[in-house]
C-alpha cells in the first residue's frame, strides 16, 4: 500500500492553511518646516501659499507654528511627492538667499 509519498498532503488531513497576504498601503511621509532666525516670516507664508496650496490666513498660522514651536508639520504626501516638495522649498529658499529647512520623515 502506498504511503503516498509524492502526494504533496502525504495523505496526511492536516490542518488547511491559507496565509493571506494583504496589500499594504504605500508609507506616508510628513513634510516638515524648521525654523530658523532669519528667514523674513512673510517668505515662510508665501512658501506655505505656493507649494503647499493653503490660504493666506493658514499660511500664516503654520508659520507662527513653526516660529514657536521650531517646526510644524506642513503636509503628509507619498514618498515621491514629499520629496518633490522639499526640493522645491529647499530651490526656493535658496534662491532667495534664505537659510529655510525643509525635511521628511516617515509616517509611523
Ligand atoms: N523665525 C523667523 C523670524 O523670526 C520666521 C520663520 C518662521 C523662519 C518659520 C522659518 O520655518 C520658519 N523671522
């Protein structure tokens, strides 16, 4: 009688398993704002106005944040977005000449 040996159960009932893999969401990242001495604030708010799409009243708000604070989170986007924003604040700023700091980090 056969043991079944090439079955893949090995005529053994077992138990049935099934591992279910979920798809997991792509990471976020945070953008963040770092204050800094020098920066003119109405620069801060412009950056916020352009890049981040607020309007004035909370540009304004986020950069009083992040000039008490010493930073604020300004948006959470995709990896790729994130970093396109912080490539755009960071040309920006220095373009001007401002000492402006703008980072990422990922989202727990
Ligand atoms: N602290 C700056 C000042 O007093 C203003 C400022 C705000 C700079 C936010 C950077 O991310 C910043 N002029």
């Amino acid at each position: 009688m056969s043991d079944r040996t090439d079955d893949p159960d090995n005529g053994d009932p077992g138990v049935a398993t099934k591992t279910r893999t979920r798809t997991q969401r792509p990471p976020m990242y945070k953008v963040m704002l770092l204050n800094d001495d020098f920066t003119p604030m109405e620069f801060v708010v412009h950056v916020l106005e352009r890049f981040f799409g607020v309007n004035h009243a909370q540009a304004f708000e986020i950069m009083l944040t992040v000039h008490k604070k010493g930073l604020a989170v300004v948006g959470v986007f995709s990896y790729e977005i994130a970093e396109t924003k912080v490539a755009q604040v960071m040309d920006f700023a220095r373009r001007h000449q401002h000492p402006l700091q703008c980072t990422l980090e990922k989202e727990e």
